[in-house]
C-alpha cells in the first residue's frame, strides 16, 4: 500500500472567493503579513502498489479536480 | 515572503462522507486499487518573512481548521 496525496487548487486565473475572504479577514483579527491565501483540496487515498502514476493522474483529473478550473499535483507520500 | 501550506483533515476518527463517496465510487468506474479516500483542504499562504511559526499555527488553528474536527500540517514550502 502507498499513501497518496493530491492537492488541488484553483487555477490562478480563477478567483477564490474563500481564500480573499480569509486574506481580509486576517489584518482585521490582528495578523498581519500575510499578503495572499488560496484555498484548494487536499485528498489522502490509501492505494495498492499495483496501481501507477498514469491512473493515479486519471483519477485525480477525472474525479478529484475539474479540469476547466482548477490544478492538481498527484505526489506519493510513502510507499 | 514565504510561501506556507496548510493541509487541514478531518480527524481519524471524524467521518468523512465526500471521501467516501469518491472511494466507493471509483471500482464502480473502473478504478480498482483504491482502498480509502480522505478529503480535507489545502491552503497556500503568501506570508512576510516577519511572520513566525508560533503566528502561522494561531491562524491555521482559528481561522483556517476547526479543531474540534480537524487536525491541520503547516509547512514552508519556500522562502
């Protein structure tokens, strides 16, 4: 079994309403510094060693992202 | 700056129902091999070089998780 992480995150074109509200959220509750935040998907999936990093991109493009809008980064955490 | 990542999960023992839904979804696609999903959010802060480790856990932990059902990772990914 390898433990899988996908990390999905609006394309930079796209705006993100959460992540602006959270950004001016911030100065106003007293943290200041922090210039920008996006907000995206973090999936963990437990997954056979049969399966490769070919199927791994079909699902995370199919079936974890929409392609139109968002990015996603497929990486193995441990084996 | 600094770029921080903040991954935030349900919790073990929280149930996950988005999760779950993908992960009895994709036999049923034709993707075998996957035996558990989890789905949490990612979050990308662009952050002041001034702003330290101890801030950074304060603003995961009150404004970007609920740590009643969440746990939540923050690293540097570069400065």
């Amino acid at each position: 079994m390898a433990r899988v992480v996908v990390d999905v995150m609006p394309k930079p074109e796209i705006l993100d309403p959460q992540g602006q509200a959270v950004a001016r959220a911030l100065p106003r509750l007293g943290f200041d510094g922090v210039s920008d935040v996006r907000q995206g998907k973090h999936f963990e999936l437990e997954v056979d060693d049969s399966v490769d990093d070919e199927t791994l991109a079909k699902i995370a493009e199919g079936f974890l992202s929409n392609p139109v809008v968002e990015d996603f980064v497929v990486r193995r955490v441990q084996s």
